[in-house]
C-alpha cells in the first residue's frame, strides 16, 4: 500500500521540526514537503497534491485557512486538517466551513497527530475533544427552531445526533463528539427513524428538514 503523503504548513520552526519528525518516524506516512507561510504552501501546492494538508491558521502572511479553501476549490483530492493553537469558535467554524475535516490541538502528543493523518485519509474526520463543544453549540442553535416545532417527537439528544447526522459524521465520530458509546448513538439514530418514518439517512435529514426540524446546513 502507498503511504500517505502529507504537506505541513507551520511557521514555528521548532513546532515544524517536532511534527516533521514524528511523520517521518510513523510507518505508512511520507512528508513530501515543509512550509512555513502561506505562499511557501501555496508554491507547494503547485508542485505537490499530497493526500493530506496539515497546517495551523495562523501564519505570518496570513491564514491556513487560504490553503485550506483554495484545496477545496480547485478539486483536489488532498483532505486538509487544522493543527492550531486557537481553540475559539470563530477559528473551529471558519476552518470547518473552508472545508477542513479535522481540527486538532498543538496541545496533542505526536503520536496523536500521526494516528489523526492516518484517520483522516481514511475517511474520518479526527477532533480534539474540547473542540467538539464548538460545533455542538453550532448544531444546537441550527436545532432550537425544532425544540418549538417538533412538540413530543425528537428529544435534545437525538436533535443533537440529528444534527450531527446532517453534516456527515459517521456514527462513530458522533459518539466521540458527544461522548457516547457507539451503540448508543445507533439507538438514538434508530429512534429518529422510527418516529420520522424513514430508513436512511438522507432521508432523515431531508425530512427534518422539510419539517422544519432542523435548518439547512
């Protein structure tokens, strides 16, 4: 199996170095590449399409967040994931709406950080726990029409799953999220198709939506 490549964009050079070297040392990574600003990602960009973008927000000549969206819009394949010292809502969302999958702490061990690059090319979508406040409060205030609306159907918990469910986090992220087992959310996600009367997914949303339930997000 190939590795998994990386671009790390960090403007510490002994944050760069400690990171650099744990991908380097992880068995199933390769770092193609090192920047330490915005234009030093953007020219790396040009000349490498790795399999995942890690880079911090803020740098001296602007935000990771530039990268981070301009990966999105030009259609590439690499997934992009935050490591940050800013853990305030502003940053979470805006890296999260650019089109980041994973935001993680400079707080984290390495070891966490290489098993984060290795969950997020899988498909996951790696967060440091206090992070997950952010977005549930995000969902929360996309949920409070439907504490008015919804009258005896959906509780707070399965409106928070709900919403959750509605942004694509897989059951397993979700229990993360919250900090639930997995087969307590299944049984939440279980109950919301019961009473929506639906068997998918899609369909939940979809119908949660039209019912005003939950607000398009």
């Amino acid at each position: 199996m190939d590795p998994i490549t990386v671009l790390l964009v960090e403007d510490k050079p002994r944050t760069r170095r400690r990171i650099a070297s744990a991908i380097e040392a992880a068995s199933g990574l390769r770092l193609v590449g090192t920047a330490a600003n915005v234009a030093e990602g953007r020219s790396a960009l040009e000349r490498e399409t790795p399999d995942v973008l890690l880079t911090d927000l803020g740098l001296p000549d602007g935000s990771g967040i530039e990268l981070i969206r301009e990966v999105r819009q030009r259609g590439r394949p690499t997934q992009s994931m935050v490591v940050t010292v800013f853990a305030d809502e502003d940053h979470v969302i805006s890296a999260i709406e650019a089109g980041a999958a994973g935001y993680l702490l400079k707080d984290a061990l390495e070891d966490e950080i290489v098993d984060s690059i290795s969950e997020l090319a899988g498909g996951g979508s790696p967060i440091s726990p206090s992070i997950a406040r952010h977005i549930l409060r995000r969902f929360r205030a996309a949920a409070e029409p439907a504490q008015e609306k919804s009258g005896p159907g959906l509780s707070e918990r399965e409106l928070e799953v709900l919403s959750l469910v509605a942004k694509g986090f897989s059951s397993p992220e979700i229990a993360r999220i919250l900090d639930l087992s997995p087969h307590t959310i299944k049984t939440h996600v279980r109950h919301i198709y019961g009473k929506l009367e639906v068997g998918s997914r899609g369909e939940a949303v979809y119908e949660a939506v039209q019912r005003g339930i939950l607000r398009e997000i």
